[in-house]
C-alpha cells in the first residue's frame, strides 16, 4: 500500500508521496512513486502512483522512454498540447499496461491495477489536477474537489477536510500535509517514511521545491510530537460525560 496527496492551491500545486512497498509484513521495502517530467519555461508534469508496483514502474518507464526521444516515440507527454491530453495519454497507457500484464485478460481491478495522481501545467492553460483510474477514465480537481488522494486514505483524510484551504501558503499546506501523513503512518505499517515532497508556482513552468523528508527531519519531529500534545490538550479540554 502507499499513501500520496496532492492538493490545489489558488497559487499553484502541492505533492506528497510515501516510499513504501510491501507485500506482506515480512516484505517491505523503499520505491520512489513521485516523477517529475519537464520542459522549462513551456511545462511541468508530476505523477505520483500507487497500486501493483511492476504496473506503476512499467508506465513510468514507458514515459519516460517517450520523452527522452520524442521524435522517434510517439505519443510524448512532452508534445501533449494540454494536460487534459496529458491525462489521456497516461490513462490509456495505464489501462494498456495492466491488460498486458494478464494474457488471461484480467480486469483492470485485479492484482495489476494502479492508480495515478498527475498535475502540473503547459503554457496556454493553468495549472490542472488529475485523478486517473486503473481503466484509463480520470477525474479532474476543482473548487469543490480541490485535493486528491490516492492509496490508504482513510486515516489522513480528516485532518486534510477539517483545515485545508485553497487560499494556503505552500509552507502552510506542506505542514497540514506532514499531519496527514503522520497520522496515516501512525495507523497503518503499509505507509512509511521517507516522504518526497514537490511544490509547483502556477506560471513559473519550472519545478518548485523537491525535498525528502527522512525520519529524523527536525521538522517532521516537531510536527509529529506538537500534534500529538495537541490532540491531548483539545481532548482533555472538552466536557466529560456525565450520567
């Protein structure tokens, strides 16, 4: 399992990924699931993925082949005219690569499905977000839906409804973030540090910030320690049950 969020600002894009795999407790491990592809001053793109690792690392490595000659491998995520192409070219090639995994033809929810998360921008439009489904289909954010997540959600998704604004700082956002992913990593043994981290400016066509944050990062610490005594302080404050 893994974790990865990504969230629309007003002022641009932030990402957030785990590094673990695991295929049963006594098998786990460390993958990067956040790629970035980009062309300065014309694009930026970033995917994160989760799901059956062989099929995640079979479409980034097809994408990646793609952009590095272009003109010899045909369709290039760094020729798409829009991100909405975008997202339709990795969708179809999600949806390729898990019926290829099977010769059976296994449906795209079985042992080979994926899920991908992709954002970022192309020239002539704004920064976009999308959510793109192991059959190809994908959603995209909006004000109504401005984040997405994808993996074990369950346990980091409170916090993200209860305190995300799309107004955010990108400092703000990262903190609501490690948060998140602090409870999630608290919760489940699928999810683990380190954590790569990716911020995009909307109009800057370059990449943002690129940090890892590792199990001894200060602030992570403070962040982790800080909203445990939180928590405990908000729960002691509330009003005991009486019979």
């Amino acid at each position: 399992m893994t974790y990865c969020v990504g969230l629309r600002l007003e002022k641009g894009l932030v990402f957030m990924s785990d590094t673990r795999t695991n295929s049963g407790v006594d098998n786990i491990s460390q993958f990067k699931k956040l790629f970035t592809w980009s062309k300065p001053g014309e694009r930026v793109i970033t995917m994160m993925t989760a799901g059956n690792l062989a099929t995640t690392q079979t479409v980034v490595s097809m994408l990646d082949e793609r952009a590095k000659a272009p003109e010899d491998r045909s369709p290039s995520i760094l020729d798409a005219p829009s991100m909405f192409d975008v997202a339709r070219q990795v969708g179809e090639l999600l949806r390729d690569v898990i019926r290829t995994a099977s010769p059976t033809g296994e449906r795209a929810d079985s042992t080979f499905d994926a899920t991908i998360m992709l954002g970022g921008q192309i020239r002539g439009g704004g920064a976009r977000l999308f959510l793109i489904y192991p059959e190809g289909n994908f959603l995209e954010a909006s004000k109504d839906t401005p984040f997405f997540q994808i993996g074990e959600t369950k346990y980091g998704r409170p916090i993200i409804l209860r305190a995300f604004e799309p107004t955010m700082t990108d400092e703000q956002a990262i903190k609501l973030l490690l948060v998140s992913f602090d409870s999630t990593i608290k919760a489940n043994l699928s999810v683990g540090l380190p954590l790569d981290l990716m911020t995009y400016k909307e109009d800057s066509f370059e990449v943002g910030h690129e940090h890892r944050i590792t199990a001894d990062d200060p602030y992570y610490l403070a962040i982790s320690q800080g909203w445990g005594d939180a928590l405990k302080d908000a729960f002691n404050a509330l009003p005991d049950f009486h019979f």
